[in-house]
C-alpha cells in the first residue's frame, strides 16, 4: 500500500536507509471490502447470518445501496476505485479531497464537495485518507455530529483517524446506525467497547490480504529492491 506512518523516514534518512512503498497495489481489494462492508451494514448480514445459524428465523429490514448518497471522503487511489464501483449501484457519489481529480471526478459523476456538506448528505461515509497530522483523530466529536442522522461510516483506511469514544458515543445515542471498521487506533483492539455493539461491523485489518493484492504488493517491492540493489532509483521511493 501507500501507507508508510509505521517507518521512521527521519531515522531512514540518518542511516541512508531506502524507503519504498506499493502504490496501487491493493487499490482494488481494499475498494472491494469498503463496499463489502457497506452491504453488510446496509442488510445487517452479520446479525442475519448468526440468529439464521442460532436457528432463529429472524428477518431484519435493510436498505438498498441503490438511490443512496454514498460521501466518499479522500479521492486517490482506493477512493477512486470506491467510487468507480458504486456507480454500478445506482449511488449518488459526493467526495470530498482538497487535490482531488476533477476530470476524473467529471467523467464518473463524482460530485466534489465541501466536506460539511458531504456528511450532512451522506448515507454512507467512507473514508480513504492517509494517516497524517492533519487527518488524525479527524473523526471526532464535531465530526460526528455533523453527519446525517441515521448514517453509517466505514474505515478501511488507518484507526487513528477515529476518535473511537466519540464514535462510541454517536453510535449509543443513536445519531449513527452502524459503522464497519477494518482499522482500529491499536491492533489488535482487544476490549474495546466499540466491539460490543451489535451496530459495529469489526474485521482484522484484511483490506489488502486478498491473493491479487499481495501478489502485486510482493513483485513491486522486488522490483524496487533489485533496482536499488542495481545502483538505479526505484520507482516508488519515498524516502
């Protein structure tokens, strides 16, 4: 992935150490469990699938993707792939990302937009931004409380973006329906509270452990690798 906010590029740099990373590389597979993970929010599938084996026959109402505004927050690489799938769905898109690609924007029906104004008309959130200063902790109270009533917010990104006590919060009181989070502030969570709610849909952090992804991960730091080893540049290096 693109992510590097485990390596410590100052140090890397004291010790000339090359930084590379996988760009593009599992765009599409994490793309496909954020709206994965939107369905299962949306039809309640976990809860479905446990009272079905439980041998209850319960048969919770769901919403359709369909007709629904779906904010799209951050326009890269996964956030593009996001986007270009929920079209097929009949979703309204509204992203919100401060160098977002316009013409692509434009050619897929992408409507740009402040981000006040996505969440205050999203039914889906998404977020898709890398973990930086300026996004951490950037899903907080305020955050939350501008979102639509009744919506939900999905993380395939990094946890740290969440302040997990305000979504915590939110959800208790109701303002949000459910969240779905691959990513949490430190993993494995452990007890954390957010798991006990039956509304929180929670994976181990397997957007990009799909065979295709680190498949293309593998050969694209290998490629780096014999290319700094080769006295040349690699072509993703970030530090």
């Amino acid at each position: 992935g693109v992510g590097v906010d485990g390596v410590d590029l100052d140090a890397a740099k004291e010790r000339s150490t090359i930084v590379t990373n996988t760009p593009f590389a599992n765009s599409v597979s994490v793309a496909e469990l954020a709206i994965g993970l939107m369905f299962s929010l949306a039809r309640s599938i976990p809860s479905a699938v446990a009272t079905t084996k439980a041998g209850q026959w319960a048969r919770p109402m769901g919403i359709t993707l369909a007709a629904k505004t779906v904010g799209v927050i951050g326009l890269g690489a996964i956030g593009k792939q996001v986007a270009m799938r929920l079209r097929h769905f009949d979703c309204a898109l509204v992203a919100h990302d401060p160098v977002a690609d316009a013409a692509f924007a434009a050619v897929h029906g992408i409507e740009l937009g402040a981000l006040d104004d996505l969440l205050s008309r999203a039914d889906f959130v998404t977020l898709h931004v890398p973990l930086l200063p300026t996004t951490r902790g950037m899903v907080n109270a305020a955050f939350l409380a501008r979102m639509k009533v009744g919506s939900f917010l999905i993380n395939t990104a990094r946890g740290e973006l969440i302040d997990e006590t305000a979504l915590l919060d939110a959800l208790q009181s109701g303002r949000l329906r459910g969240a779905a989070l691959d990513v949490f502030s430190k993993e494995p969570p452990g007890d954390l509270p957010l798991l006990r709610l039956p509304q929180v849909i929670a994976t181990s952090h397997i957007g990009s452990h799909t065979d295709g992804a680190t498949n293309a991960m593998g050969w694209t730091a290998l490629r780096d690798c014999l290319a700094v080893l080769r006295g040349e540049q690699p072509a993703h290096r970030v530090a």
